[in-house]
C-alpha cells in the first residue's frame, strides 16, 4: 500500500495522475543543502484551514516544472530569489504526478519512499 | 475602505497562488501578487487592472514590473488569505514597494502574436471564445444566410461530439455530470470583417487555473484541422474522434466543397499560451474527405446496449430493447434475419448496433437512429 508523506483528502491523488518513470522535474530549494522541508507542500508547513478555492489535494501537492526555463523564471519574485533551482529524477517509488497548471507545471504527491540522494 | 475580492484565475502558481486575478462587486479586475507568507497566512496586494491592459499583460506584451511600477489606478489594496473570503483594505501606500517588486523581465507568455482583440475578449468573458470565419468564392466579407446557419449548426453539433470524446480521452473522472449544455454550447455575441467572422464565446465550467471544459472539445477540433505530413497521421488523428464526431466533421467537409467555402477556426481561452489558428479550404477538405471515404468506419459510432427486447418484428424489421442500468428503451431497425428467434421480455442480451444521428434544420432536434449489427445472449 502507497505510503503518502502528507496525509490526503479523499479521492487524493487524482486518479489521472501518473507514476514517474525517471524523468527529470526542477524545483526551487532553499540553500545548498537539502532538507525534506524543501519538498513539502504548504499545507503540511502551514496548516491553513482553506486556501482560497484551490483544490485540497492540489494544495498537498509539491508544485515542480518539466521545464527548466519555467522554474527559473520564478527566481523573478522576491519571494524566491534566493533558492536555487534543482533538478530532481523522480521514479515510480516516488509518488505521482499530474500536470496541474501551465503546460510545465505539475504537482507531485510524494511517497515516504522518495530518497533525497537520488537528486 | 474595503473591497470584497472573489478569485477568478491563478495565473502563476508554485505551492500556492503567486499571482491572480480576482473580481469586485461590480466585475472590476484586480491583479493580486504574493508578497510574503508568514505563520499565520500569506499576505497579497492589489491593484484594479482594465481588460485592455489585463490582455496585453496575458499577450506578453507588457512585464509584471510595469505593471506594478505603473498601475492605471494608484490605489492598492492589501489581504492576508486565512479563510474563503478576500476582504482586501485600501493602503496608503504611493507605490508598489521595491522590496516585494519583481525583478526585471518577468513575462506571463511568450508574445502573442495576433492581430484580432480575442485575449481581450477573453478577459471580458473570462471564458473560452471562439472566432469562427466563413467566406466563399465572392470573399467580399459577406456570406449567404443559408450557408452561415449550416456551418455553424455543423460546427456545434461538431464540437459537443468532440468534447464528449475529448472527456473519454482524458478519463475525465464523472464524466456524465460533465456532459451538460454549458460545456460545449457556444453563444454568439459579435460579428467582424476577415471573412464573415462570428465571435462565439462559452460559458462551461472554468477551474481556477483558467482551465475550461469546452477547451476538451476546441482541442479535439485542433487537432483534426493540423497539417500532418502524412494520411496515416492524419487517420491516427481522426481514429481518435471516431464516430458521431468524425461524421458531423464529414458534413462540414462536404458543405465547404459542395459551396466552395474557407472556413477559419480561431479559439483563446484563459489558459492557453498561445492563440490557435486554423484554415479549411478546399484543397484541404477535399484531401481530409477523400480520406474519410476510404475509412467508412471512422464516421461510425458503435454502441452496446444490455438489456431485454420489449418489441421485435420480424416483418417490419424494428426492435425495442430496455437497457438494464437505466431501464431506458432504445428502438432501431434490423433485418427480418437478425431478428428472427429474439425471445423477449425474459432474456437478457448485449446488443451491438451503430447509432446515426441525423441533423436536421438549425432548430429542429436531431434524431438518433440505432441500426442492428450483432446479438449476444446473456442469460436467461
């Protein structure tokens, strides 16, 4: 049985979501070394009853981009200048992802089997 | 002072909402970005943003920074989002502060080159819109009456059948809640030169990331109308609509052939990147029908019913049979040989047979036609 790192509405992840077969995704991390804070949604780190109407399984998801130029393209707000962006080879024991947004987009909902090594 | 903000389309997201459009009481658009977040909730501030601005800001002809640097109304408004609602305070602020201003060269899109005002009339409709053109031999920006009001029934009935297969396609999940008017019917609203072009516009169930439920079916549309560089391409593109949708497809071809038409398919919707454009002519209907005339079996949409027969004539060669997941009754045509031994009532069968659906004129309903194709019984 899939263990989630997060735990998830029901009907979470999205039954068209997929499982990852060693594809390359990026993400904006804090500093050079990594911690597991720095792939958790903001549900998990804020705890916040409702956030606007986004989908409560979209909020428990990792936001990561297929697109290098379209994670960089984040480092343009303040908010996130000073992270760097890393790429991430996620697989199948990783979790599931699901192309949320703009074409590159995708929210990943991470398994407790996801391995920070494997960046 | 206090405004009363409703989210209307997330137009950057990275773990939560960075930047959105949200709407007034009275449709005003503001444009909110993320500034911090802290324990308790992120905290946003806008500033109210016209359509005409708000268009070239989504075209990717004016960058984030100048919008913020330069709004059309220096008034800002700042919230914190700790529940559903947006209650947004007036500041007293002069300028956006250059602590929170992005940096330089931050576009929404790449630009989007297109010379008709449809991103704008997206942002008014915060809907898909549509331009569909219809010219013929006279191209002097005008059609015959007859020939417009073919078209565009066509081109309907076209898109519902294309959005249902788009639905399958993406395994849309409660597909059948999906499938009701709003998601595929289209309303005219304005008319411009450049052929005789309508301007359609949707109003079908939108998410918050601007997706919107017609886009299954525009898609689809797309999809056919590409340029692929060989007939098997071009049939693997059609397999995929197999059925009701090919068919009213088939009708369009046939009527720009039979009156010499171009037709030109253009379609936006808040989502979308780019602006998509496509041209049916002759040269290329005829291609696309020759090929469907090959392929008999794309227009044919096959279904299967289960269920008892309530009514099978041998003489007339007409059945009914009552399907056993929604006790509905289906009637069609048979030979007197296919019919010939159905018991009815008490057996079930699964009933394979081809459904047709016959357009009428615009406002007559079409009517569906089952044929008989083969009978398997269940059980008795």
């Amino acid at each position: 049985m899939t263990e989630w790192f997060e735990e998830l509405p029901e009907q979470c992840p999205p039954k068209d979501a997929f499982s990852p077969s060693g594809q390359t995704f990026y993400r904006l991390v804090n500093g050079q070394t990594l911690t597991s804070d720095d792939f958790t949604s903001q549900q998990e780190e804020f705890s916040w009853k409702e956030f606007l109407k986004v989908d409560k399984c979209i909020i428990r998801a990792v936001s990561i981009f297929l697109d290098k130029a379209d994670c960089e393209k984040m480092l343009k707000f303040q908010r996130h200048k000073h992270k760097n962006v890393y790429a991430l080879t996620l697989l199948e024991k990783d979790g599931v992802v699901k192309q949320t947004f703009k074409p590159s987009h995708h929210s990943w909902w991470r398994t407790t089997n996801f391995e920070l090594e494997v960046i | 002072m206090q405004k009363k903000l409703n989210i209307s389309q997330i137009l950057v997201y990275y773990d939560m909402p960075e930047l959105f459009i949200a709407t007034d009481e009275v449709d005003t658009n503001y444009i909110c970005l993320l500034l911090e977040v802290d324990e308790n909730s992120p905290s946003y501030l806008s500033t109210a943003i016209s359509a005409n601005r708000l268009s070239k800001f989504i075209k990717g002809q004016i960058e984030l920074r100048q919008v913020l640097i330069e709004p059309e109304i220096n008034d800002w408004y700042s919230f914190n989002i700790d529940n559903e609602n947006i209650i947004a305070e007036r500041t007293d602020i002069q300028n956006f502060p250059e602590i929170f201003l992005p940096e330089q060269g931050f576009y929404l899109n790449n630009e989007i080159l297109d010379n008709s005002n449809i991103v704008q009339e997206v942002v008014q409709k915060d809907n898909a819109v549509v331009h569909l053109a219809i010219s013929d031999d006279k191209d002097d920006f005008s059609i015959d009456t007859d020939d417009l009001g073919d078209i565009v029934k066509l081109y309907s009935v076209m898109l519902e059948n294309s959005f249902k297969k788009g639905l399958i396609e993406h395994k849309v999940k409660e597909k059948k809640a999906l499938i009701v008017p709003m998601n595929y019917k289209l309303r005219a609203f304005a008319a411009s030169r450049a052929s005789f072009n309508i301007h359609l516009y949707s109003k079908s169930q939108k998410d918050l990331f601007g997706n919107c439920m017609v886009e299954y079916g525009l898609e689809k549309i797309e999809q056919i109308l590409t340029e692929y560089a060989s007939d098997e391409e071009l049939i693997n593109s059609l397999k995929s609509l197999k059925g009701h949708a090919v068919s009213s497809f088939k009708k369009i071809l046939k009527k720009i052939l039979d009156e010499n038409l171009k037709l030109k398919h253009k379609w936006f919707a808040p989502n979308q990147k780019e602006v998509h454009f496509k041209v049916l002519d002759t040269f290329k209907a005829q291609k696309i029908y020759d090929i469907l005339n090959l392929s008999e079996e794309l227009t044919e949409e096959v279904k299967e019913l289960t269920g008892v027969f309530v009514q099978a004539d041998v003489e007339r060669g007409t059945w009914r049979i009552k399907t056993n997941d929604d006790d509905k009754e289906f009637s069609g045509e048979a030979t007197s040989e296919e019919l010939r031994g159905i018991t009815l009532d008490t057996v079930t069968y699964k009933l394979v047979c081809q459904e047709i659906i016959e357009e009428f004129k615009v406002t007559e309903k079409e009517k569906v036609k089952y044929i008989f194709k083969s009978v398997i019984k269940l059980d008795e």
